[in-house]
C-alpha cells in the first residue's frame, strides 16, 4: 500500500504544479484541432484517423511528462528519502509509473467529449471507436513505459526527455524496417511494429495478441527501469 | 546492540572510500562520527542506512541485515542526508505525512505522529508553508522531524549543522541532545565543540580508516599526559624566560610578548611533576608578579588534528633521516 503513498505525492506534483496543466491543455488543444479540422472537411463520422494523430501528439507529450518521475528524485536527492525507507523500489517506480498513467488517463477521458458529439449529430460505429480507444490507451502506456525508462538512466530532466523520445520514435519506426527486408526479417520487424498492432484496434479489430504485446512491452520496460534504480545504488 | 558494523568496506572504482572498518553502537549512545572531508563519514552512513550495500562486510540495524533484510532493517532508521531530502514543491505538513505514509506509520496514528512531532522541533507556525520558501534553519528541521517520524530506534543524522548561523545551530543542537533520550543517534560532523557538546563517544575516521574510537572525555584526556599551563608573567622578557627554563622538569617553553614587559608563556611539564610551585617561588625571587596562571588542556580539535595528521609528520620525519644519511 505504501506504493499509493508515492502515487499520490506524484500526482499532487503534476496537479499542484503547471506541468500536468500545460501538458493535457496541450495534447487537448492539438487534438481538437484534428478532431474539428476533420469532421469540418471531411463530413465523416469516423474517429480513427483522429485517434491515429492523437497517437502522434501524445509521442511528444509522453516524454515530458515522464521526464521527471525519477530523474528529479536522483538531482534532490530525495532519492535518498526513497531508498532509505522501508519500501521497495518496485513500489516507488510503480507508483511514479501508475502517476503519469492517470494524468494520460484525464487526458483520455476529456476526449471522449468527440465520440459524444458524433453521437449526438450523426450515428457513427462505435465499435472502432472503443476499440481505437483502447489501442490508444495501450500506446500510450507503453509511451510511459519508455519515458520512465529514460528518466532513470539520467539525472537531467532535459536528457532524459530527449532519450525517451528517441526511444518511442525508434520504436515506432522499426515497421519501416519490415518493408525493407523481406523473409523471416521482415516477419520479425513487423512482429514488432507498433504502427501495425494498433491499426488493428483502430479499424476494430481487438487481438489478444496485440494487447499481450504492448502489455509486455510495458513490463518489460518497467521491469528495466526497476533494476536500473536497484543497480545504480551497487555501482 | 542497535547499530553493528562488521569489516566493512566500499570500494569506488579503485579508490577505497571506506577501509575495513567495525564499530557497534548501543541502544540510546549518541555516538559522533569525525572526519575531515572525504573521509568516508558520508558513504558510510549511506551504508548504515541501505542507500548504497557495502562491497564486502555487514551492516546489521536492530539485528536485521541492511542488506538481505533491507525492509525490517529500514523500518528502525531515520536518516538525514548531508543536503535534506525535501520535496520543495510540498507543504510541510503534506510532506510529513507522505514520509510518515511511505515509512508504513498507520494513517490513524500519522496525524498525532506528525502534529506531535512538529510541536517538537518547531514547525508549527510553517506547517503551511511551501518547503522551497523556507529559511534553511527551517528546512533542516523539517529534515529532522522527517527523519524522526515512524518514531525508529536509530537515528543517522549527516552534518546536522552545516550551513546554519550560530543562532540556528544552537537550536538544532538543543533538539538533537533531547532526541538523544529517547533515540540511538549516530551523527557525523567536521565541527569539534559539537561533538562534545552532543556525544558520548567519538569515532574519528581518516581516509576511509578508524583512526580513534572512545567516549568523549577519554579522548582528550588520551593526549594528556603532559601537563600545560598557560602562565601571564610581568618582567624582561629574557629574564622570565631563563627563570622558567631553569626550573627541572619542564619540557617546552613558548614565549610571547603580549605587552609592555608582559610576557605570555605556554609551558609543558612531565605529567609526573607538579611544577605550579617552582614556577611561583622562581618568579617571586625574581620580584616578577604572575598576572595569570590557568591548566591548559588539550582540547578536541587539537586532538583531532593530531590523529588525522600522524600521517604527514612521519613522512617528514622519514625525509629528514634521508638527509641525516
């Protein structure tokens, strides 16, 4: 329970202070211009070519929202506080991980607000709405993943937000790889490719596979982030 | 035994920051740990403590192994790193809570914890003030009542003083000797006159090494087995001092003009031999009055230097046999 205890003074840091403000203001203001912009020109009630650009902002939102999580504690030094207490740092780096997950969940859940209207003026399919969104919250989790990720291996705030975009942005990329090669590689990068799972939850197909991947992804990412935090302390 | 360290040593790349070192610590001792910077006071309270596991040797708080028992050795210590470790964009009460919260204090008794332990070091009138706005008195009290909180046994406290003005380092230290009641205290500092003002016992530690491990008061009087006074003499300056170098037993003599036909003297003597009496009859045959005469002890800081300098006056010494050859 002591792992609430951190998230809780996490999100008091996002709420308390501007960064949680600017960041959903940010991604809300960036996606309401596709959503409106969209439905403007096109006439269509479809969502997922909104949701797939939302994909995109949030790649540059997720780092600087997660820049912070351990990287600040290590520059402090209330790292020290952390460690020094009777919790592990599997809890501390879940709880700051859970932290940044619910402030993207605010994000989320205020566009909802976009299905609602096509509801209300038109009857669009719901289904790839929901399955979208669920693609969408996967994606976005994993972001976190990664973002986490970067912010232990650097006490600069600023470098840990430029390595974990590179990150997202590597990973995202890897599917160009797919179309170069051909054969098992191809197989392989394409296995891998973000891009291609979450096309599958936008036209409304839901694969357990496809979620089996991101979640491990997410684990695994989190899993290096904890050994990462236990590992630097033996050095 | 609250605190028992066993062998331990931590290794930095190749540099051995802390030596082989084993020293245990008794429930309710307040034990002070001395050093001149970079010693390895720092990196071994981070061992005492489990931020950082030893390279090799134990660390047992309370009979649980800081390292394979980290949890249950945890709950039984408060640590105060050398620099606080504040959230500063929390309250101060807020932040009381959350380390109360991750030290496992139950959220019934987190409140009375946390009130109660305000009222002790003095955060009341700033519990609703911004960490990051406070003074840096205040800051290091709110990083004792943090350590305090969850109420552990064994109190590791790093330079508690550092950086305060003479008016707020009385006050830390008033609070500490009054936690030093109820709590086993290992705290470290480079400031001699706190250590025996606070402690019991000193541990003096030097490149990674225990050079001197004793109660306070022993360790000055370790030093003295010679005696000194400090004597204030009126006459000639030559004279008084032939006088007193006449007198058998006295080792050293350092003279001083301090004003017109005034003469100060710092004299040592063999600890065998009381020479107050020689030195009052030789100057009255003179006719030369003594204005002061007081026992000189040595203190702590004289002490320390000589323990942490052993080194440096044999190298010298090993210099002048090479000319000598």
């Amino acid at each position: 329970m002591k792992m609430l205890e951190i998230l809780k003074r996490e999100l008091r840091g996002y709420f308390f202070s501007p960064i949680a403000y600017v960041l959903v203001g940010f991604y809300l203001l960036i996606s309401g211009y596709f959503f409106s912009t969209f439905v403007l020109s096109t006439h269509y009630a479809v969502l997922s070519p909104v949701l797939g650009s939302m994909v995109t902002v949030f790649m540059f939102v997720a780092p600087i929202l997660t820049m912070r999580l351990i990287a600040e504690d290590m520059k402090t030094g209330t790292d020290q506080l952390l460690l020094t207490s009777p919790i592990t740092v599997t809890d501390i780096v879940i709880g700051k991980f859970l932290s940044a997950v619910l402030v993207y969940l605010v994000a989320l859940v205020i566009t909802f607000l976009y299905p609602i209207y096509l509801k209300i003026y038109s009857s669009p399919d719901m289904g790839p709405v929901i399955s979208g969104y669920i693609g969408l919250f996967l994606i976005g989790v994993t972001f976190i993943s990664m973002g986490i990720f970067a912010s232990s291996i650097t006490e600069n705030q600023m470098i840990a937000g430029i390595i974990g975009f590179a990150l997202i942005l590597g990973f995202w990329l890897i599917s160009w790889l797919g179309d170069v090669f051909t054969g098992r590689a191809r197989v392989i990068f394409q296995s891998l490719s973000f891009f291609d799972r979450l096309n599958n939850f936008q036209k409304g197909i839901v694969n357990l596979s496809d979620a089996v991947f991101f979640i491990s992804v997410i684990v695994f990412f989190i899993f290096l982030t904890i050994r990462v935090v236990d590992k630097r302390r033996w050095s | 035994m609250m605190v028992e360290l066993k062998n331990v040593t931590k290794v930095y790349g190749t540099r051995k920051a802390v030596d082989n070192i084993s020293f245990s610590v008794d429930k309710g001792e307040i034990v002070g740990f001395l050093g001149p910077n970079g010693a390895g006071k720092t990196t071994t309270m981070k061992m005492i403590t489990g931020y950082m596991p030893p390279t090799s040797g134990t660390i047992k708080i309370a009979g649980y192994d800081i390292v394979e028992q980290p949890i249950e050795a945890k709950k039984h210590i408060g640590y105060l790193p050398e620099v606080p470790p504040l959230y500063l964009d929390m309250m101060v009460e807020a932040y009381l809570h959350f380390v109360g919260g991750i030290k496992g204090v139950p959220a019934k008794k987190r409140r009375e914890d946390v009130e109660r332990i305000m009222h002790e070091v003095g955060l009341i009138d700033v519990r609703k003030r911004l960490i990051k706005n406070l003074s840096r008195g205040y800051k290091q009290r709110v990083g004792l009542a943090q350590a305090i909180i969850g109420d552990p046994e064994v109190l590791v406290l790093d330079e508690p003083t550092v950086g305060l003005d003479p008016k707020q380092i009385k006050e830390i230290r008033d609070i500490i000797k009054k936690l030093g009641e109820k709590h086993t205290i290992i705290l470290s500092t480079h400031i001699l006159p706190e250590v025996s003002m606070v402690c019991d016992r000193v541990i003096i530690i030097n490149r990674g090494k225990i050079v001197a491990m004793d109660k306070t008061e022993n360790l000055s009087a370790a030093l003295q087995n010679a005696r000194r006074y400090f004597v204030k003499v009126e006459g000639p300056y030559e004279e008084v001092v032939r006088a007193i170098e006449n007198i058998e037993g006295v080792t050293n003599v350092e003279a001083e003009i301090d004003q017109d036909n005034v003469v100060k003297l710092t004299v040592e003597s063999s600890a065998d031999k009381d020479i107050r009496k020689e030195m009052f009859f030789a100057f009255a045959k003179k006719g030369f009055p003594i204005l002061e005469l007081k026992p000189l002890g040595y203190s702590l800081e004289e002490v320390f230097l000589e323990l942490t300098t052993e080194e440096e006056s044999y190298d010298e010494n090993a210099g002048n046999i090479k000319e000598g050859a």
